[in-house]
C-alpha cells in the first residue's frame, strides 16, 4: 500500500487537501470515531450524531466512488479511542509508505500528529486546509507589523482579493459595510419562516442510539435534532436560507424572539464547518441572489461580511496567537461559571430562552451568545476558561478555531482588546431593544436596583466600576465612565453590594 490518507470529522469535502492525487488502486482511507473526541469536552449529544453520522455517510460516499475507506467504528472491539492510538494501529494494520493528513482545526489534534511520525516510523505528509480563503500564512502576512488588528480592514482585504461584491476596484454600492442598517428590531407581526430541518435517516437514528447510550448523561436533547448530515442535504438547506432568510437576514440580524431561536438566520455554520459546504460557494450564492434581485444589499452584505470576514479572520486570530490564548484573562475573572448554564432553571427569561433552545437545538444564533449568555459571564466575571468551555461543549457547530477568539475575544473581552476594541458589556436595555423577552420576565427591565429589578443593570455598573482601572481609558467607554464619575461613593458600594449578593446566590 502507498499513502494512508486520513481523514478526521470536519474535514468532509472530497476536495479536502488530502484526497487531492488520491490512488485508488493503491491509497486507503482512514477515518476513526474515538471516544476522546467525544469527551474531552462534553459535547451537545446532536454535535456527537451529527459529526458521527456525517462520517459515516461521507464514508459511504467514498466508497461508492471506488475508494477503499478503513473505518473505525466508536463500539469496535478493538477502538482504543484516541487519534494518535488509532492512527499507530492502522499504520501497523496497513504498513502504509507514508501518512497523508490535512492541517486539522484544534492547536490541541495539531499536537497530536505532530507526534505521529515518530510514533509510527512512517513519514507523515501533513497538506494545508484550502478550504479556507485565507491561508494561516496569508493572515499572518496581513497581522505582521499591525498594532491593532481589526475585523474590517481583514474583510477589506479579503472583499479586493476575492473579488466578492466588487466593482472594480469599489465595493459594490458604494459602501464597504452596511451594518448601521441591521440593527432592527423584529416587529411582533413579522412572521419568522419555517426552516429547512432534515429527519434522521436509518444511520443518524443508527447513531442516535449509539450516542444516547454512550453519552447519555451529555448536555441536550436530541428530540429536535434535523442538521443537515450529507452534503445533498447541506445544499437543501443552502438553497432554503437563500430563498427563506436572507432576504431579510440584515434587518433583523441582531433581533431576538422567545420560541422562534433561528429568525432569519442561515443555521449553516455546523454545515460549513464539518466541511458540507465551502464558505465560497456559499459567498457565491448569496451574490447570485443580490444579482437575481431577491435579497437586498445590506443582506448580501452583511452575510458575506460573516463569512469572508469573521469566520476566516477568528481562524487567523487562533492560529497566530495560540497556544498562549487559551490562557488570556485581561480582565482576571474567576467566578465559576452558574449552573443554570447546564440546566436553564433560572429566572432571568433571556437566559432561560437562549439557554433551553440551546438545549433543545445545539443552536443560538451570534446575538443570542455574544448578548445574552456571552455578556452575562463578562458582567458576572466568570472565569475565562469555564465559559469558553461551555461554549465549546453546547453548539452543534462548535470547534475551538471559531469558538475561542468568539469567546475570549468579542464575548468576555479576556485577550484585552486583540479582537475587539471595547467589552460587549450591556445593561437590560438593549436586551429589552431587541427582543420581547423582558416583556414577561420576572424581573423589571427599568428598575435599577432592588429585588425585582433586571439583573443585568446593576450588574452592569458593578463590571464598569470593578474594571475600572482596566476600561476607564477605552474612548468607546468614555460615556459611562463619565456618568459613574457623577456618583456618590455610597451608590456605586450598594451596586457592588447588590451584584454581588446576586452573583453569590447563583454558584
Ligand atoms: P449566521 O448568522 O447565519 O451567519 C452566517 C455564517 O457566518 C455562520 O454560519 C458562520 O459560519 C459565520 N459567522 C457568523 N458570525 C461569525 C463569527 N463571529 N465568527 C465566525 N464565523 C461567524 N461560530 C461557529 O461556527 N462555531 C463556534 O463554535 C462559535 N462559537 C461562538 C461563541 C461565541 C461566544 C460567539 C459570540 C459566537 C460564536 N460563533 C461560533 C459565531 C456565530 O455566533 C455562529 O457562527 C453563528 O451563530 C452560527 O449560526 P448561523 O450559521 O445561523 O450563522
Ligand atoms: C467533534 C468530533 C467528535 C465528537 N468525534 C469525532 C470522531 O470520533 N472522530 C473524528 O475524526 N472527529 C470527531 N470530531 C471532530 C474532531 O474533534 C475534529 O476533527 C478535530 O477537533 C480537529 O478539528
Ligand atoms: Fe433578561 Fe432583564 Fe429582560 Fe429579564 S428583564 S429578560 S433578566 S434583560
């Protein structure tokens, strides 16, 4: 046999870099379910079926196209359960002339094959992830020598380059970012559209069995589980967002409803991210619909925006600043993270909402983690790392190449200003802006302090007056820090005294 070609759970498209030059007369496959992969956080059970089931049908389609695939089941006897322990098994099982692997998405697996050359006597090739726009090396060509990095001068670059939504030399419209027009709130008559959900097929039910049995104590349910899991059904559900959100998908981006969790979102990244779509064919299709007249620019805009921009610029953050990321906390935040994070039992409605859709779903839409359970833990003072593994464990589309600059940098602004130029820190008004949540919460979105006033608040002006040292010279803070300036001592005490009661009841 020549090349062992492996092939690990998000990286399923058949152009993926190593199955280019694949010989099928003399190349084998190797894909492995081990359990490590499972628990090294504990994953939403629909994140555990819909990777499993996606291989095991991305398998299937390698199969029928002639190549030999050597898969590893998660219950075959044998399974010791770890990538590089699989990988020294297959080697000895094939004897291949060397390993062919892509670059994989976590700092944590790069280390691990970083290791598999020695460990199998055999010569490992590992390719590059083109599946991306921008190459590691391209971002950090773009980051070298800049003392701030920003999104938007990345995605610039990234619009010239690409040609997407250009004219010329001009971006289309006239504008490079058309987000002052995506910050609507959703009237109560707009109706949401129903999404495209995809039934469990005889191998997702297959695995659903095999995932509630082997991890039946994970976070979620699997009652509503309907991610796409080939790549046919991925294109369903591409098709499906450009017909039934985008067109509207700019408006109400940031907007927020109780029992309609995906709006007009595209629900794609867990798609994206397994490798069922590439982020350019779907840049393309948002384009055509622009050209085609049936979704307006600010749409268009605004989603190539997260997928051009925020989607390859965190990937270049997390491969240019690990491993040392992972351990940022700027704002030296420590509380354990509550434990209605697990379990949603808490008063607080849009806590409740976001946390049992995610329950229900493996799914939140960007506002609903970054404004709601994303600026509770930054408010609370949650240790960086418990909140960043929660996040990592509860979305189906969860990797920590997008999760951990999402979480350290924009949610709890741990990296100190990297990723984002101020913390995303709100008080109940904006939750109340945009969304109907406060409408029947326990709480009183108005009141400032007392029993039954919004948590978010006083907790709110407590983080501003802890982080004071730290935040008071952030120009994009200047506003508040101004207002607290004008307290007497004694108010800003009993808001510290309140938050923290708060806070205490909740661990
Ligand atoms: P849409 O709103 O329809 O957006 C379209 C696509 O753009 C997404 O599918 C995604 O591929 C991309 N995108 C949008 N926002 C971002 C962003 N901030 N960073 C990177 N890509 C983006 N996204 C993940 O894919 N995996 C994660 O593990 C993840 N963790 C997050 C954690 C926190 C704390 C926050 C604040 C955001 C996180 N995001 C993550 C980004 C974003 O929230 C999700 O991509 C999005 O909610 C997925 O839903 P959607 O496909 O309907 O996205
Ligand atoms: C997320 C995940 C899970 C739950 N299980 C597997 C698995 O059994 N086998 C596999 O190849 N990949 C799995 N994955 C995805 C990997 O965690 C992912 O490929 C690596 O973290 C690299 O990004
Ligand atoms: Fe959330 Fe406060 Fe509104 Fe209740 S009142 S839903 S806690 S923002």
């Amino acid at each position: 046999m020549r090349d062992l070609r492996i092939i690990l759970g998000d990286q399923l498209s058949l152009d993926v870099s190593a199955l280019r030059d694949l010989d099928t007369e003399r190349d084998t496959v190797l894909m492995m379910e081990v359990l490590e992969e499972s628990v090294y956080v504990r994953h939403h059970k629909q994140k555990i079926v819909l990777v499993l089931s996606a291989m095991r049908h991305f398998a299937s389609t390698l199969r029928a196209r002639g190549v030999a695939v050597d898969y590893v089941e998660l219950d075959a006897p044998d399974n010791t359960g770890g990538f590089s322990s699989e990988v020294e098994r297959a080697v000895r099982r094939h004897r291949p002339e060397r390993v062919v692997v892509t670059e994989p998405g976590e700092w944590r697996v790069q280390e691990l094959i970083a290791g598999w050359a020695s460990l199998t006597g055999t010569p490992v090739d590992v390719r590059a992830d083109d599946r991306f726009f921008a190459s590691r090396e391209r971002f950090l060509e773009w980051a070298r020598g800049r003392r701030g990095w920003r999104m938007e001068h990345f995605y610039r670059e990234m619009r010239r380059e690409h040609g997407i939504l250009m004219e010329g030399e001009l971006p289309t419209g006239g504008e490079w970012n058309y987000d002052a027009a995506n910050r609507k709130r959703l009237p109560p008559k707009t109706r949401v559209p129903p999404r495209a959900r995809f039934a469990p097929d005889a191998i997702t039910r297959e695995v659903m069995v095999l995932v509630e049995r082997r991890f039946g104590g994970h976070f979620g349910g699997l009652d509503e589980f309907g991610w796409p899991v080939t790549r046919a059904d991925a294109l369903l559900a591409l098709d499906d967002f450009i017909t039934q959100g985008l067109p509207n998908f700019g408006d109400y981006q940031d907007a927020m409803r109780a029992g309609a969790p995906f709006i007009f979102h595209s629900l794609l990244a867990p798609a994206l991210n397994l490798g069922l779509l590439s982020p350019r064919e779907v840049c393309r299709a948002a384009e055509a619909a622009l050209s085609a007249g049936t979704a307006p620019l600010n749409a268009v805009e605004g989603f190539v925006r997260q997928i051009l921009g925020w989607r390859e610029y965190v990937r270049g953050v997390y491969w240019t600043l690990m491993p040392d990321y992972a351990d940022r906390n700027a704002l030296q935040a420590t509380r354990p993270l509550p434990a209605f994070y697990w379990t949603g039992d808490t008063a607080m409605r849009c806590l409740r909402e976001v946390i049992g859709d995610t329950a229900r779903h493996a799914y939140s839409h960007h506002i609903q983690r970054l404004m709601v359970t994303g600026n509770f833990a930054l408010l609370a003072g949650v240790a960086p790392r418990d909140i960043e593994r929660w996040y990592l464990a509860v979305y189906a589309d969860a990797y920590e190449w997008v999760e951990m600059p999402n979480t350290l940098g924009m949610a709890v602004f741990a990296d100190g200003g990297q990723m984002a130029s101020k913390p995303y820190a709100a008080s109940g008004a904006y939750i109340d802006r945009m969304s109907d949540f406060c409408s029947a919460c326990a709480y009183d979105v108005k009141k400032k302090t007392g029993p039954d006033a919004c948590p978010f608040n006083y907790l709110y002006w407590a983080f501003l007056i802890r982080q004071k040292d730290k935040l008071s010279g952030n120009p994009r803070l200047a506003m508040p820090y101004r207002n607290l300036a004008a307290w007497p001592r004694e108010r800003a005490a009993a808001v510290l005294a309140e938050a923290d009661a708060f806070l205490d009841a909740q661990t």
